[in-house]
C-alpha cells in the first residue's frame, strides 16, 4: 500500500490532495523519519505518524483500520 493511500485508509486524511500537501510539507513520519515520497511503499511493520497520531502497516491492510 503506497503512503498516501495508507493516510486515507486509517481516515487521517479526506483526500489524496490532502494527503499530497500534507507529506509535502513534511507532516508525516514513517519508521520516525520525514518521509516527503506520497508514493512510497509501505511495508507490514512500517509505522505511520501524522499530527499526534500513529499507527502500524498490518499484514493485510485490506482488511480495515
């Protein structure tokens, strides 16, 4: 699952656009560091962080939050 589709998913983010601006002005973590790529791809255990939230990639993230 690719890091904005992630940020939509979990519901932190209405929007792609969104999600977009948001990784672009540097508001979102993954593994605890800035991650600026809206199509980076996540991996199981990767860990998420935006605005005081954080959460964790499951194995089969198709299968709800």
């Amino acid at each position: 699952m690719k890091l904005d589709q992630f940020l939509k998913w979990q519901g932190w983010v209405a929007t792609g656009g969104e999600a977009k601006l948001r990784i672009r002005d540097g508001q979102v973590q993954v593994n605890g560091s800035v991650e600026s790529r809206r199509g980076r791809q996540l991996m199981a255990g990767d860990r998420v962080e935006l605005g005081g939230e954080s959460a964790t990639v499951p194995e089969n993230p198709q299968a709800g939050p």
